[in-house]
C-alpha cells in the first residue's frame, strides 16, 4: 500500500508542473497519413472510408517565422495581425507550430446496390476538405485553432473514389450515388486542447503510463458540436506526443512535442511500443452529412445528439517513424440506425 501510494504520488507530481521542454530540431517536420475504413470490421456502409495527410512545421517561437514566410513583410504583419487575436498568442512560454492538412470521407447507406433514395437510412456524402491550423504548446499541453474547409457533393470526388477503389479490388460499386446531398461549399471553425497528465521522467525507468484529456468544439456549416475525451497510454519508451487520434476536426497530435521524444533518440532508445485505450464523446447541434445541405433541401436523417468512440489501440514507433492502429466503436449516429458502427483507424507518421 505504501509502495502504491508513492507511486500516486510521483504521478501526481508530475501532472502539476511543467517539464522542461528541450525544443525539437529547428528544421524538424512531421508528416502523418491516416486512412480509415470500415472494412476493418467486415462492413460497407455508413462511415465507409476516410483518409487525412498532415504536415506539420518546426517548432517556431512565433507564427511569422515560417521560412516562407521571411521574405516578405508585409505577410509577416497581416498573420501577426490576426493571430494577436488568439488566446496564448503573446505567451512567451509557449512554442508553436502550423498544421496543414488535406482529405476525403465518404458516407454510405447500408444498402449500396440499391438505386433509389431509401428513406430513413444515412444519405450518400462526400467531403473533399482542407484545413490549417495553429497551435500553441508547452511539454504537455496543446492549444489549437483552425478552419476547415470543402466541398461536399459531386465536387468532393468521393463517388468516382469509392468505385475506383472497388473495381481495383472486384468488389461491387455502389449505385446510388445520383441521391447524394448536392454540392456545397461548407467550413467549420474549430477549438481543440489536449492535456498531458505526466508522471516523472524516471518512473519506472522506461517502462511508464500517461493519460491525455481533450476538449473542443467546432462551429460552422459543415458542423457544430462540442466535444469531450480521455485517452490512457501505457508501453515502453512512451513518446513525448499528444497521442493517437481518428479522422476528426482538429490538429495533428503525432509530432514530437520535446527533445526527449523516442524519435530523436538513438539505438534502443529509439524504439517505442504501447497500448491505449480512449474515449470520446460530442454533442452534436449540426452535421451537414446528416442534416443536409444548408441552403438546400437534400436527403438527410434525423440525427442524435450525442455520439460516443470507444476506442483500443496499439502503436509502435522506430527512430522517425510511428505506426498506429486504432480498433473504433461509434455509437449510433441517427434515428433509425441499425447498431453501432465498428472501423479501424492506422495512421503512419514521420519526423524529418
């Protein structure tokens, strides 16, 4: 009991006050691609597939000081202007970075060979999107404000996507992507901030456990919610991150957030393995893969409110790299569903 509770403790301890952080190399980029499917779980409707490409820059001590963006003044003064008006933007504590980010989902109903619009189950959608985001960090704590933004519709490519796939690999193509909701030009503003619980840099040697609490919301016509989350990690040689994360509205979690991360170590050291569990839950106002277009009529369901993932995971990282598998549970989405939905989620980054 003793032994338990100095444990507790050195946990504790290590949640209530800053690490010092040892800024990552100044060129040092992370690069992350996450593809989703429900294939995974021997299924084909619903959320059906989804991928993202993320970049994210070197650590900078301000936003203007992107190496593009030193030539030229004028740009320099407009992005100060603008991001003064963000939260911690004047904290000199904090490092920050800029993530970039493109990608595709696509939304099915359950029977895909039939042709007409069947009342009641999930409409067909795409969305072809971009965003950028800035973000504010100490060793455990991340602040992120960006836009999202695409197309949905016939514009979001995702029919011509979907079928291409299924052709390559002899599976039968949908047939009723003629009722999928028309095309828009949707966006989303969005919040997100990560909390990283620490225990001390020596506990347990190399063998350790965190957790990672999230918040955010996300307002605009693609979608309004409000979300909620908890993520516990526990392997070898854990990397100095903000964890795994789905397909979702929000920053990239995978870039090193210190020196000390497993990826700038070298031999053993350089190898990290975990296991984690998390969920996460949003209260959902708009979805305009549910509701429908904004300006619009289009097919749409009745959605729910409140959503939840349940999620297990492995993850396994070697010098630059990091693979890691999500196994997902989504609670259902609309009025009518037929169950949950199950999916996996891989996600390989590299740091250069």
């Amino acid at each position: 009991m003793r032994r338990a509770a100095i444990i507790l403790l050195l946990f504790v301890s290590g949640t209530c006050f800053a690490a010092p952080v040892e800024k990552p190399p100044s060129k040092s980029w992370t690069f992350a691609l996450r593809f989703e499917n429900d294939l995974f779980a021997n299924t084909d409707q619903h959320y059906t597939n989804g991928i993202k490409l993320n970049w994210v820059s070197p650590d900078l001590d301000w936003f203007r000081d992107l190496p593009w963006l030193r030539q030229d003044k004028a740009v320099q003064n407009t992005i100060d202007s603008g991001l003064k008006l963000l939260p911690f933007s004047g904290d000199k504590s904090r490092t920050r970075h800029i993530t970039i980010s493109v990608g595709q989902l696509m939304f099915t109903p359950r029977d895909t060979q039939a042709t007409a619009l069947i009342p009641g189950d999930r409409p067909y959608a795409g969305w072809l999107y971009g965003s950028v985001f800035f973000d504010s960090k100490t060793y455990n704590t991340l602040d992120a404000f960006g836009l999202q933004a695409g197309f949905t519709g016939p514009w979001s490519l995702a029919e011509q996507t979907q079928n291409f796939v299924h052709r390559l690999r002899g599976f039968k193509t949908a047939k009723g992507w003629d009722n999928q909701i028309k095309t828009e030009l949707a966006f989303a503003f969005i919040y997100d901030h990560k909390h990283r619980y620490i225990p001390s840099r020596d506990f347990l040697q190399q063998w350790g456990v965190d957790a990672i609490s999230e918040v955010g919301a996300a307002a605009g016509t693609a979608f309004t919610h409000i979300n909620t989350g908890f993520q516990v990690r526990a392997g070898w040689n854990l990397p100095a991150d903000f964890g795994t994360s789905l397909i979702r509205p929000g920053s990239e979690s995978n870039a090193p957030a210190d020196r000390s991360d497993p990826r700038y170590q070298d031999k053993f050291r350089s190898f990290s393995f975990y296991l984690f569990a998390a969920v996460d839950g949003r209260l959902v106002l708009h979805d305009i893969f549910l509701d429908g277009n904004t300006f619009t009529d289009s097919p749409s369901v009745r959605k729910k409110l409140l959503v939840g993932d349940f999620i297990l995971g492995a993850s396994f990282s070697y010098r630059r790299w990091k693979l890691s598998y999500s196994h997902v549970l989504r609670t259902e989405e609309f009025h009518g569903q037929d169950g949950p939905q199950k999916f996996g989620s891989i996600t390989l980054s590299y740091t250069y």
